[in-house]
C-alpha cells in the first residue's frame, strides 16, 4: 500500500514572534509573514531612532534585475522575481522610481568574451530583452561612454529606497505589527521553550525569533547561541557626484564588465532617482560597522575584524584589489582613471564628494566571500547572515523566502 507523505505547516496563529531589524528586508518580511499568517503577534525591534538607517538607506538606489548572478542561485532567483514585485509595489504606493536600463561595458578585447558569456547568463536567469550593442548603437543611448561593446539591460532601472522603508513601515503598523525603535538588543536567551530579548527600549518575549540585524546579523546569531562560522566583514562604499555642469556625461546607469577574478563590482556610474548622478564605489575595509568616514573608528568593530582568520586570507588571495581599492580612497586621479575607461571624457575636476554606505560582507573563515544570500535556522529562529546587493531590490521576495521556511 503506498504511503501518504503528509507536509505539516508550521502554524503562527497567536505566536509572538520577534523580528529584529529594521532595515529594508526586515520590514519586508514583517509585510510577508503577517500575509502569509495574520494570526501571529509580531513585533519588529530596531535600535536606530527610525526604519532604513543604514545600508536600506546608504545605497545608490539600483534597481537589479539578476543580471551577474550564477545561474540556479538564490540570488538570481530572487532578484528576478524580486524586481518585478518592487517594481509593482513601487507603481501601487506612488514611490518615484524609473526603470531607465542599464549599459554593461566592454573596454578591450579581454573583456568582449566575459560580455558574451554574460549575455548569456542573463539570458539563463530569464532576463528578457537583453540586447548586444556595437559601438555606434551604444552610444546612440549613452554618447559620452567609451569601450567596443555593451550590453544593454533595459529591467535595471533606479528608486527612492528611503520612501520604499518609510511606505513599508506604515503598512506594517498597519497590519498590526508594533514596531519599536530605539531598541538596541543586549542580550538573547533562550528560556522554558520562550526566547528572551533584552533591549535597550525594554524586555520581550517570543515563541519565534527572525534576524534581519544586518551590520550585526552574526553578532544576534552568536547570542542566539549559533556557531559563528561566517562574520560580517564591513567594506566602505565611496562615492563622488558628478559636478552639475557635467551631468550630460552620464543619460542612465553605465556598468562594468564584472572581473571573475576580482570579488567587487568595479565602480560605476548611476542616475538618482532624485536627480544627479553618481560614481563608484569602491571597496575597502571599514574601521567600523556603522564607519560612514574613514576616521570612523569602533575598537570592537576593528578587533573583531583583524582577530578573524578569513580575512587574512582573503587580503593574502587578493593583494592587487586591496591596494587598487585604497589608492582609490585617498586619490581622486586614480579614482577617476577607472571611471574614465567608461566615460573616457572624465576629468577629477568633474567630482565632487559624495556619499558613502557600508557593506555587511559575510566571510567565510577561509577568505572567500559569501557570494549567495545566506539563512540559518536555528531553534525557533532563522538568521540572515548575508543579504547584500541586491537585497533591497530583492527585498520582498527575501520577506516571502524566509515566510515560506518558517511557515512550510
């Protein structure tokens, strides 16, 4: 007689569940959970005084449709559904948005295979419309731009990430959340089946705990008492703006050809959805999780950093990259010797400074990144331990990825 294989689902129904952080893919999943289960008692904890404070709200505003990522990866996967749906959220609250494309630029013969083969992994992650450009069609869209070929990407496009943060918020207080903030988490315990949180807005109880911390998403995990196997390694993103009397340079966003033998991006040109255009970044260790400035300085932050095996190794793997990336730091002529293999025109005198974000790069101890976006369970509780680029775009299919692993 054959079996009946029966797939229990994990009810919320009058649970507490606590969500700590407030970022982006947090309140993401707040919306998502409370969808999928209307039932539970929910409260998201964040220790700024407001939603969005960090890398939601220090990011250049990319829409990123799944074009760079390995075929079959949760990356890849949730960027392409993951636009889509930003996109529609974006179109339903009113949040100015533009899905304007994207150049992807190939500057010499090297690069025009890496081009080719990224063609066809957008192709292979189901990216429609990705169109290959000789010089002339590429500069009929972008006449300033250097290089012998581009793709053109037209899903890609560019939003007010600050106004996605506050409209979610409001829709998860709507739907019945209590969102607490200033709330700083001091101490997890696990007590009697019931987890315990200490925070520096009060003390709460939970049947469920969910880690979207972010900057601090292995720290939680530790308290929590996981292995911290991977540790968020911050790298500071700088950028410059173009200056105003030079913003014809740039029309919509202009990208590299990705490097596999090189972990970052590369710096890039982006259009701001409110107005400007924008330049970088580029990647080098902060001397802080929340270090904006390179005189930003947090002794823990520094210590847990350089005491963590992985990095070494990974300085050790890739010593070109991290002295191309400081030199980019402190000189704006360097800086702008790699822009300028975009938009050959560039000149220093046409940067001015710009913002800076700070990435939560998860590290294994053997000095690789954490390329894919990366969750762990644990009793009653799931972490987040990697959600970089392009998590904010991919936001609300994260929300409804980690719904779905704890309710099915």
């Amino acid at each position: 007689m054959p079996r009946t294989i029966f797939r229990a689902l994990v009810s919320l129904k009058n649970k507490r569940v606590l969500l700590i952080g407030g970022g982006i893919v947090g309140l993401a999943t707040a919306l998502k959970l409370k969808a999928r289960e209307p039932g539970c008692k929910l409260t998201l904890v964040e220790k700024e005084d407001d939603v969005g404070q960090h890398q939601s709200g220090h990011n250049s505003g990319v829409l990123h449709c799944g074009l760079y990522y390995k075929p079959g990866s949760a990356k890849a996967r949730l960027a392409v559904s993951g636009i889509r749906e930003m996109v529609r959220f974006c179109q339903e609250h009113d949040i100015p948005h533009d899905v304007c494309g994207k150049l992807v630029v190939a500057c010499d013969e090297d690069e025009l295979a890496r081009l080719k083969k990224l063609k066809e992994r957008g192709a292979e992650n189901g990216l429609k419309g990705i169109e290959w450009l000789e010089v002339e069609a590429m500069r009929e869209i972008e006449p300033h731009v250097g290089g012998i070929a581009a793709l053109r990407v037209p899903q890609e496009g560019i939003v007010d990430y600050p106004r996605v943060c506050a409209t979610m918020a409001r829709l998860v207080r709507e739907s019945g959340t209590k969102i607490v903030t200033g709330a700083r988490l001091d101490e997890l315990l696990r007590v009697a089946g019931l987890w315990r949180a200490s925070t520096t807005a009060g003390d709460f109880e939970a049947d469920w705990i969910i880690n979207c911390a972010g900057l601090y998403c292995d720290r939680v995990s530790q308290m929590a008492g996981q292995r911290r196997e991977v540790r968020v390694v911050p790298f500071r993103g700088e950028f410059y703006k173009l200056r105003k009397d030079r913003q014809q340079l740039v029309r919509h966003l202009i990208y590299p050809t990705p490097d596999p033998a090189f972990p970052f991006l590369g710096v890039h040109f982006t259009r701001l959805i409110g107005g400007g255009i924008e330049a970088g970044p580029n990647a080098v260790l902060a001397f802080a999780r929340e270090g904006y400035r390179l005189w930003h300085f947090n002794p823990r932050d520094l210590a847990d950093a350089l005491s963590f095996g992985g990095l070494w190794r990974f300085l050790i793997k890739y010593p070109h990259m991290a002295v191309h990336e400081l030199r980019g730091s402190f000189s704006k002529s360097y800086f702008c010797r790699n822009l300028s293999k975009l938009v050959p025109e560039i000149t220093p005198d046409d940067l001015v400074a710009g913002g800076t974000g700070v990435r939560a790069q998860a590290m294994a101890p053997e000095g690789e990144l954490v390329h894919d976006f990366h969750f762990v369970r644990g009793d009653k509780a799931l972490h987040v331990l990697n959600a970089p680029s392009p998590a904010a775009t991919a936001s609300l299919a994260i929300g409804a990825e980690i719904a779905g692993q704890i309710l099915d």
